[in-house]
C-alpha cells in the first residue's frame, strides 16, 4: 500500500480525463495524458504548487472545500467523492474532521411525540433533527417517502438525500428551491460550531460540491416553515404536497413536517399508497 494515496489517486483521475470532457481545446501535440497539472489547478480554482504538492504527498491536508474543487472538476461519481474524502482523512491528521467526545445526537421519540405522530395516520409526518437526521415518522411517510429512496440509508439524512442521491434531482422538479430551503433550516437552526454540523458540511462539501459548498457560503435567508412541494412520485405520479413545520423544544433542533395533500388527485393518490378508499384523505385547499 502506497503511503501517498490520497495524492496518487488525484493524479490518475487526472490522468483520466480528456480536455474535451472539460470543456478545453484538444491540441495535435500533447504528450501529457489527461490533464495536464496546470489545467486542473486553473479549473479548480487552486495554485499549481499547491496541486503538485498534493499529488506528490507533501501537503495531506487538503480542506474539503479544495477536495470539492478538484471533485467536480474531475467530474466524480459520488462513490468516487466518498473514495477521495476516506483517503483524505486518512492521510492527515484526521485532516477533515475530528468531532472529539462530543456525543452523537440523540435518537430517543419521547413517547409523547410518539402518540401525536400515531394519531397523524395515515399522514405523511416525520420528525428530523438540525442535521436533517430522519429520527421516526409514520407508516404513511414510509409508504411515502420509501419508493423515493429516502430511507434507503441505514441513518436516512435528508440533507444528504437531496444533495448526493442522483434520484432527488428527478423526484422533485423544483430541485433548486428544495436545496435552498435545505441549505435554509441549516443556516438558521443548527449550531456552525458543533462538530457534528461541521463534519456534516465538510463530508457534503466534498461529496455534493459546489451545489451545496455555494449555497452553505451565501448570505443565510430564513427557512420556509410551509408551502407547497412537487414530487414526481415513481408510484403515485405527480404529487402537490403542502407542509407545515412543527418545532420541538429539543436541544438538536428538531421539527416535525407534516405533508398534506394539496388538490384532490394528490389526495386520491396518497390514500391509493395508503390502500385506503379514495377520499379517506382530503386536501387542505378542498
């Protein structure tokens, strides 16, 4: 095993992709595979010392806004960006992040919101963290939320969802308002100093790139607590769903979302999810 992974593994993606695929003129005489150092360095918006540093292991802490940089410039797959951030931290000093012993944030449904989000059946609600942590939501947003891919995860995440699944971009056609709101609830709830929000930010950082790197360095704008979301649902098809956003006294920030139907044909599909008979569900405008 090499002791300069990180920066081989940048050198060979380099290597691997043509000036064509990023936009730059092919030349007759080019002896350099791939990219050449100074191309790369320009595109991703960092010195060529800096690059040639890193390619040859001198310098094993790259930030991860440089890491997103020479990310979206090589074109990465998200497994490939999830590759370049493992050997990053392994490389340093846990060069991206160390929370320390600062504990994880709290799974535990206090049996109370446990009750209300049984009585919201067959509702679409789940309760997420300041991380947008999915913590526990109802049978009707499984039903919901399953065949989008949300869950999909062992700890399902929306913030990750929607920047790193490739299946979000479809699911919901006003992706870029989606985003924004997430980017939104982020800004203004949840701590930048706890070590959990900063691992969370550097790992999307480098993971979704300058989509999310961009809108975290914006001017922060309040979060909407309602309105209305398309979906292109896989199962029920078009969906108009309206939310409302709850807030728990809970020190990490939560907020329940309940989703409601807007018209009647999102009515008629969610309770066809819900294998209930049509009208079981009405819409909040009807």
């Amino acid at each position: 095993m090499s002791d300069n992974e990180l920066g081989t593994y940048v050198r060979t993606r380099r290597e691997a992709v043509t000036p064509a695929e990023v936009g730059l003129p092919v030349g007759a005489r080019r002896r350099t595979p791939g990219l050449r150092r100074s191309e790369l360095a320009t595109l991703a918006g960092i010195s060529v010392e800096y690059l040639t540093r890193l390619e040859q292991g001198r310098d094993r802490n790259p930030s991860p806004q440089v890491l997103g940089a020479l990310a979206d410039t090589l074109n990465l797959s998200i497994d490939e960006r999830l590759l370049l951030r493992r050997l990053a931290k392994a490389s340093g000093a846990d060069a991206v992040m160390c929370t320390g012993a600062v504990d994880p944030p709290s799974r535990t449904v206090r049996p109370t919101v446990r009750a209300i989000l049984d009585r919201l059946e067959p509702t679409p609600a789940v309760l997420v963290n300041w991380f947008g942590d999915v913590i526990t939501y109802t049978d009707a947003y499984d039903r919901y939320a399953r065949p989008l891919g949300i869950l999909d995860a062992g700890q399902p995440n929306i913030l990750r969802y929607v920047f790193t699944d490739e299946r979000a971009r479809t699911m919901y056609p006003e992706w870029e308002r989606v985003a924004d709101e997430q980017i939104a609830h982020l800004r203004h709830e949840a701590p930048l100093q706890d070590p959990h929000v900063t691992a969370l930010a550097d790992e999307l950082t480098v993971t979704a790139g300058a989509c999310f790197a961009d809108r975290l360095a914006a001017v922060p704008t309040p979060p909407r607590r309602t309105g209305v979301d398309l979906v292109a649902h896989p199962e029920a098809g078009t969906l108009r769903l309206a939310y409302e956003t709850l807030f728990l006294p809970d020190a990490d920030g939560r907020r329940l979302v309940v989703h409601l139907p807007a018209d009647d044909a999102t009515a008629a599909a969610l309770d066809r999810l819900n294998g209930r008979r049509p009208g079981a569900l009405r819409a909040v405008n009807g």
